[in-house]
C-alpha cells in the first residue's frame, strides 16, 4: 500500500512540472586573478642623471695661445667640482689636424694614472682618452687630468674642444657625472710663420 501512495505521488509531482531527483548545490563560485603583477624591478630606471649642481666642471688650459710655426703648444686637461671620489675619465679633444699634430701624451702629473686609453693619432684630429684612479677615486677641484702636446704645422686661428657627447666622468657607484656641455672649455691658439711644417 505505501509502494502505491509513492508512485501516485511521484506521478503527481511530475505531473505538475516539479523535478522529483534530487539536487545538489553548488558551492559559490570565486573568479580567480589569472593576472601576475611583474615585480621586476628595472635596474636602471631609479639612477637619473644628476642635477647641474652635482656635475663636474673642466679646465683645459694652455702653456702659450700665440705660437709660430715648429713650436710646440702644451694644453693641460683638469676636473673640478668634484663633489664625491671620482673614478675614470674619459672624453675626446678635438683640434684641427691641418694646422697641429699631437705629438704626446703625458700622464706623469695626473690624479688618474691607469691608462686604458690614449690614442692621439688613431684618427686625426681627435685625442681619444680614457683613465682610471685604482685606489678609492680623487675628489676636490684643480685635479690634473692629462697633458698634450701639440706642434704647430702651419699658420692660422686652431681652435681645441672637448666632445661632449664622447666624456664620461664616473663616481665609485658608476654614476656618470660629466660636465654639462654648454659648460665644455674651449681654447683658441693664434699660429704663425710662412713655412710649413710636414706631419
């Protein structure tokens, strides 16, 4: 008897639309984050170059700026403004091959003696100088750099600069702290004499 009221009411249940199976429920649904946050951190993106105010500056002198033919012009490289020990310097000094030739480095004053680099006649016209200090850095200002000398070929107005997109100045902790180059020396040499005289 109990059979027969269980499938009358299970064919009644049907009957008027409800599911008599069993249902289960689902447990709530959580979106999951398949985004990653990149923690890589760019080494370069938090050293910005320095203000003016922390550059260092160059003097660049000369023994003589009337000279004649033969003669022999010494121009003497220096840093100042240097803030923090200083490491290695490098730059280019450019001059016009047609009117002088350099002849020499000279190395023996500097406050950076490791030579990596010193190419005076590699291309004309450029003296490619690179120098290091070893032993902690030199800091303070009137640091002696580098000494060229220069014979005169031919009369005329030579002109010595510093290239200021080929200098780098490094601190200790690599920081470039090259002289701005609005604030490069310059140096103007009066050359004279008839004769000429062959590189």
């Amino acid at each position: 008897m109990k059979k027969i009221i269980l499938l009358f009411t299970t064919v009644a249940l049907v009957l008027s639309g409800c599911d008599a199976t069993p249902t289960t429920t689902n447990p709530t649904s959580v979106p999951v984050n398949t985004r990653t946050t990149d923690t890589t951190k760019n080494p370069l993106q938090d050293k910005p170059l320095p203000s003016a105010a922390f550059r260092t500056t160059f003097g660049m002198t000369a023994d003589k700026t009337t000279a004649q033919v033969g003669d022999t012009v010494t121009l003497t490289l220096s840093l100042s403004g240097a803030k923090q020990s200083i490491t290695t310097v490098s730059t280019n000094i450019l001059y016009d091959a047609k009117l002088l030739k350099a002849e020499k480095i000279d190395t023996s004053s500097s406050k950076f003696p490791m030579v990596v680099k010193a190419d005076k006649e590699k291309t004309p016209g450029v003296v490619d100088i690179s120098m290091s200090n070893n032993t902690g850095g030199v800091s303070g200002n009137d640091i002696p750099v580098v000494s060229i000398q220069f014979k005169v070929l031919t009369q005329g107005d030579a002109t010595i600069t510093i290239d200021g997109n080929k200098t780098s100045v490094f601190m200790e902790d690599n920081t470039n702290v090259a002289p701005l180059i609005d604030t490069l020396p310059t140096v103007h040499l009066t050359l004279q004499g008839s004769a000429k005289v062959k590189r």
